[in-house]
C-alpha cells in the first residue's frame, strides 16, 4: 500500500521545486521516522510498504529519489533495484541492516547510488540524499579532447559509444557493458589524462560510499580492462596510480 505522506511536489519560497523523496521499507515505525525527517529537512515524502505500492506509486509519479529498504519479506530490495534501474534513472540510497559487502557490493553493481546501514543516522541520511540529488542534477564539465569520432570515444580495442550507452568493437560488435560500467568509462572519458582517486571515480560515476565501495570499484576497473585492454594484466589506457586510484590514457602511453 503506497501511503500519502506529504503534499504532491510542488515550489518552494524563493522558485526552488521541492525534491521529492520515496521511502519504501516494510517496517511501518522506521519508514514514519524516516519519512517525518526528511520532511522536517523540506522534502516531499512518499511512504510504500514494499516493491508492489512503490510500482503503483511510479506509475502516475516520478520521484526525485528512492530511500529502499534491502530486506523486506515481499519483495528484497536488490531485486527492486534491478527493475528499476532497467526501467528508469531514478537515484536509490539502500538502507539494510544486513552488514553484508556482498549485499553492497551487488547493489552498487546494479545501479544503486548510495548504501547506509541500519539503524542509520538520520542526519547523515539526509546529507547522503543532498549529495546523491546534487550529483544528478550538476551537469559534467565539458571533456577534454580524446580520439572521438562523432558521439564515440575510444578506449582500447573498444569505442565507447555515448548515445547508444554500448561499447564496441571497430566491426561494430556490442561488447556486453553494464550500466555501471558504462558510467566510469565515461567518467575516464570526461577527465582523459586526470589522476582519479576513487572517492572521486564514485562522485563521478554516481556510485557512492567510498568507505564501503573502494572494493567494488576495483572490481569494475578489472572488468572493464578485459573489455578494453589489448593485454588486461599490463593495462596501458586505464593505469593505475600507485596509492590515489586509476587515469585514463587515451593514447596508451
């Protein structure tokens, strides 16, 4: 059941629209604390109790954020973040009192944006929520010149290819590419030759915590050198910095 919470979206004073947050958890008390926080922090807030009231809620809404809960007993979180993510660009903060890596790990691999254990600290949610909307809505600095050609850039033995979200080869051939993949290649793609920590690979990628992440976003980088790299174990267009992160080399010096 979706639960009317607050006002639809509408103008704050001075013309700034009001975010809209969905919170879905199936635990009535901490989605009522959760949801009045947020609230009291200027947001519009929308309760559902699970992956079936979240559906009907987007169906006549488009929130600016989800806050999902992992573990509930109708649906898990994991899979809820799968649809969505295959269907819409919405941003999602996982919250789950699962300590689990791998639960982060794989949420972060199917698009989330954030990840917070529970009980979370509500004043760092909601400055997770800021930064996540933050990240969403500030356009990317204009790249610096990299081998192009039209919408495509290449990395490798690839061409990332930015209208089409695909990657491949000079044939034309699709190289499977997750969606997470495909944004911290474009984040390489944007900053060519920039030593990148990987705080900032997340910031730039919308994949954050970089407390919990730092390991996720080696294993993409792993993932992607196969994809791109001649020779993955001697990788010259994504090196590593020694004790920062990683820099894109579109000339594979």
């Amino acid at each position: 059941m979706t639960i009317p919470d607050s006002p639809a979206p509408g103008t704050a004073r001075g013309g700034a629209a009001i975010p809209s947050i969905a919170v879905v958890d199936d635990e009535a008390a901490t989605r009522e604390m959760v949801g009045d926080y947020l609230k009291l922090h200027g947001f519009s807030v929308v309760l559902c109790d699970g992956g079936r009231s979240l559906r009907e809620h987007l169906a006549g809404h488009s929130p600016d954020l989800i806050v999902l809960d992992l573990n509930m007993p109708e649906e898990d979180g994991l899979s809820i973040v799968r649809d969505l993510k295959a269907r819409t660009a919405i941003p999602i903060i996982m919250l789950t009192a699962t300590a689990s890596a791998i639960d982060r790990v794989v949420g972060l691999e199917l698009g989330a944006d954030d990840y917070l254990p529970k009980p979370c600290e509500l004043r760092e949610l909601v400055a997770r929520v800021r930064s996540v909307l933050r990240r969403v809505q500030t356009p990317t600095a204009a790249p610096a010149p990299v081998p192009m050609s039209g919408r495509r850039i290449r990395f490798g033995t690839k061409w990332l290819e930015l209208d089409a979200l695909r990657l491949s080869d000079d044939a034309g051939l699709e190289q499977a590419l997750t969606r997470s993949e495909f944004d911290l290649l474009k984040a390489f793609a944007d900053n060519p030759r920039r030593a990148l920590s990987r705080e900032r690979l997340l910031d730039l990628a919308d994949a954050r915590d970089p407390d919990a992440f730092d390991r996720a976003i080696d294993v993409r980088i792993n993932r992607i050198r196969k994809k791109v790299e001649p020779d993955p174990g001697n990788p010259r267009y994504i090196r590593t910095v020694r004790g920062l992160g990683y820099i894109f080399r579109p000339e594979g010096d």
